[in-house]
C-alpha cells in the first residue's frame, strides 16, 4: 500500500498465506496517535490506483478504512470486521461485485450491509440488478464527491444524524474573535457550515464568534458563527475531543461558496489523478 494512505491514516498489513489463512491487519492512524472510533468502510477495487485515492478520500470523510483489491477476500473481512460500508467495484477478475453483493444479501451475517457499487461502464442491465438487490447507489467512475456523499448519508452511519454537509480533517490553526479579543486556536475538523476546534477554555454554547479561516491562496476567510457544542476536559478517558463546535450562521452567499471550494479542495484536491482512470471528480 502506498505510503501515502499510511499517512492520510490507513495503515493496512498484509500476512502472506494462501486461501483462507490469509489475514490482513489494518488500523486507523491519527496525526495525535489517538484512536478515533469511526464508521468502518470496506474499500474493494482491483485497480491499485483508484483503491488507493478512494481510500484517502473516504479517510478525509472520517471513515476508518479497510482497502481490499478482490472481492472474496473483502467478504471474508466483513464477516470478521463487521463493516458499516462496503464501496464495491462492478467489475472484477474472479467474482465480481454483483456476485458479491448477492453473497452479501444471501449472508445472514451480512445481509443488511450498506453497499454502494461502482462501476466504468454504464451498462442499465447491470445497475438494475445491483439496485435491485438493495445496493444503496451505483455510482460511475470518476466517483463525483458530492453524489459520493448523498449515498454514505444514506447509509445512516452517524449516530446524531446525517450530516448534510461535506465535512474533513482540518489541522490548521485558526483565529477566534470573540468580546473584543483574538486568539489562535487549532481546529479539528471543517465544515461547510461549521468548525470544531480544539479548546481547553470553553466558550458558552450560544457565544457569537468570528473565525479566521486560513484559504490555500494566503489569505484568510472571515466567517461569522455561533458555539452550538461544547466539550471539557473531565479528567477521564473520553474517544470525543474537548473543544467547541461552531455553526455559521451569518454566511453570505460568496463566502459560502469560498467555503464549500475550500473543503472540496481539502478533500481532492491534492489527489493527483491518474490520467488513464481518473477516481475522484468535484463540482
């Protein structure tokens, strides 16, 4: 696996085996060597490059990620991991992706899974069927981030909600305007409506806030928002950040759209794409 999914936060470990024994270890890396507890994502595409770029973008969408290149091996993971995704090639050497999503549905452990096949050729025969067993979306390649998106919201794999909105990682340092003061503060992940930074000291759910969002061109964002969150530090063990979450409540509608570019920037746009088989497309 590339050293980049490693960085971006897939490590995976493959133990040579045939058949069966084969076992493949992954696990989720964070810049803070913390675990996160994340929704667990099955990734399975034979081509090397497009595993590895759908992979990192599904990381960047805070899902932990578990990158298979055929589909009898991903079963097997499945069963062991219990994913709450599987992304699945249409066509594959071996058994292909509708074979195995209707072993999936035919799995009394699995048949509930969220799938969503994807496929190069637009072949209806084949996206009926795919549908037809319950699949959640059949998306073309270059896989469009938005409609990307929309179909892991459907899968309902958030606890508090969908969330509507793109969201990723954000470990930028950004500056908090809040009763006259200014201080620079570490954010965690970004929003297109909202932030959650990294704070000891807690500001009051309902605060208004000004935040100084850093851009890729040197410049900054001035966008203005109210605390919705707040988590403190209890001095035990917690999975949740302490910090505070923002909403942006006074957008207008340019620095919206800056936002929404930025996240999609931060999603895609250093993803350096195969020209042969491009993966990932954005608005």
């Amino acid at each position: 696996m590339d050293s980049r999914v490693a960085e971006e936060g897939v490590a995976c470990d493959i133990e040579p085996a045939s058949g069966a024994e084969r076992r493949v270890f992954c696990r989720v890396v964070s810049k803070g060597g913390v675990m996160d507890a994340k929704p667990i994502a099955v990734v399975v595409d034979d081509s090397k490059p497009f595993l590895m770029y759908l992979s990192i973008l599904l990381n960047r969408m805070n899902l932990e990620v578990l990158p298979v290149n055929n589909a009898a091996e991903a079963l097997e993971i499945a069963r062991v991991t219990r994913p709450h995704l599987i992304t699945m090639d249409m066509m594959m050497p071996g058994m292909d992706g509708l074979e195995a999503l209707r072993a999936i549905r035919a799995d009394k452990e699995l048949a509930d899974l969220s799938v969503i096949m994807i496929s190069s050729y637009q072949d209806k025969n084949r996206q009926w069927e795919a549908l037809s067993l319950g699949c959640i979306d059949v998306l073309d390649k270059p896989v469009d981030l938005r409609r990307l998106h929309k179909a892991i919201q459907r899968c309902d794999l958030y606890s508090g909600g969908r969330r509507r909105y793109l969201r990723t990682t954000f470990d930028k340092t950004v500056g908090l305007h809040h009763q006259g003061e200014v201080r620079e503060v570490s954010s965690v992940t970004l929003s297109e409506r909202g932030i959650f930074l990294h704070m000891r000291e807690q500001l009051p759910k309902g605060a208004h806030v000004e935040i100084d969002l850093p851009l890729s061109s040197d410049e900054t964002l001035q966008v203005g928002g109210s605390v919705i969150y707040s988590k403190a530090h209890n001095g035990g063990v917690s999975m949740i950040t302490q910090g505070i979450a923002i909403k942006f409540d006074r957008l207008t509608l340019k620095n919206s759209k800056i936002l929404s570019a930025l996240v999609e920037e931060l999603l895609v746009g250093d993803l350096v794409l195969d020209e042969t088989e491009p993966a990932v497309s954005a608005s």
